[in-house]
C-alpha cells in the first residue's frame, strides 16, 4: 500500500497557531479506520456532574493511552483504555504528518468521541486540564460525517468562527489555542457517523493519584 501524498497543513491562525491537514491516511484507509473503530471498541457513555446533578454526556467516547496517563475532567478521573493497533498506527501517521510540516510533537494519550449523528454534542470547553500543562498541543483526526467545529476567543476580542473538519482530516491546536479561544461540536442537521481522535501529552507528574 502506498502512502498519500503528504499536502501541507493549512494555517488558520497565525497567532496562537491553528491549522488544518487534509488527506492524513488516504481512502480506503481512512474509511476502514472509521468502521474498525466504530465495531471493535467498547464505546462508554459516562455521566458528568453538572450542577449538583449527574449527566450522561450526548455522545459515546473512550479515554486511550499509555497505563499511567490518568486524565480528570468534571470532577472524575479517567484511567486509560489500552492502545487499539489501529489507534497506534493512526498515532504514528500523525506523528510523521507533523515531522514532515517540521512539527516535533510526543502525545501519550488519546480521547475519542463517537458521535452517532449530528444531534450529538461537546459543549463550549477548553482543553486546558492542569495535567496538559501550560501550553498544550492537541492533535484533532476527524473521520466520517463532515462537521464544523465552532470557536470563540474567550475574551470576545474577535468573531467566531466554524473549521470544517473534513473526513481524514488534522486539525491541530498549538500553544496558545486553549488559552485563548474555547472550542464546540454545536449540533447540527447532519446526518452519519462521525469519530474524532484528540492526541494529547498527559504530564504525568501533574495527574491524579
């Protein structure tokens, strides 16, 4: 099997860096990704306390790294799922799409999210949890069902924006992007499937015990 041809990244923000690659695996590799990780992972949908009450979130995910990248969120810790073979192939091929764009990037972990259809949903965040660090890196893949990803400057200095996040797509985050600017799947009339794999470096001295 040949590689794609390696395309370079498109900027969408200069400052703090935002840009988008496109044709990260190629077809059919990127739509077998998305139906092998569709069958063969054990889906979860946790609940998250939200005012004094527990809530399911809208959409399935799973929390995958190496044994000690413990993640807390909401108030909960996630302890990590051991790597897929697929998801470590698909970690190495964002790894070298990022040296080939001169990008030296070391993630340990990875948050997938399973979104069923467009009334699925990740509310207004950042990701910005102390075990990330200061400045964190946030690799996005997005496979299957095309949708925009909306952000905000959080200081409202600028308009909003929408990146569409195509299928086989990375988008990533660069130092200063959690910082400053707060992300969200909003839902949308749009139908499919769509996965979303955020790789992240967990700062082991900083998680939880």
């Amino acid at each position: 099997m040949t590689s794609p041809p390696t395309l370079p990244g498109e900027p969408l923000l200069d400052s703090p860096s935002l840009t988008l690659f496109t044709g990260l695996l190629g077809e059919p590799t990127a739509t077998r990704l998305l139906n092998e990780l569709d069958q063969a992972l054990a889906w979860q949908r946790p609940t998250l306390r939200l005012y004094g009450r527990e809530h399911p979130i809208p959409r399935r995910q799973l929390w995958m790294g190496d044994l000690d990248a413990r993640y807390r969120y909401s108030g909960r810790d996630f302890l990590p799922e051991p790597w897929h073979p697929a998801v470590s192939t698909l970690h190495a091929a964002v790894i070298g799409r990022l040296a080939d764009a001169g990008l030296a990037a070391r993630f340990n972990s990875v948050l997938l999210n399973r979104y069923a259809g467009g009334e699925e949903r990740m509310g207004w965040h950042s990701d910005d949890e102390p075990e990330l660090g200061p400045d964190p890196l946030i690799a996005a893949v997005s496979l299957g069902s095309e949708r925009p990803l909306r952000f905000r400057w959080k200081d409202r200095s600028h308009a909003a924006f929408n990146v569409w996040l195509h299928h086989d797509s990375l988008l990533l985050m660069g130092a200063g992007v959690q910082g400053q600017l707060q992300h969200a799947l909003l839902p949308r009339r749009l139908p499919g499937l769509r996965i979303s794999l955020t790789f992240r470096r967990v700062h082991l001295a900083a998680s939880p015990v």
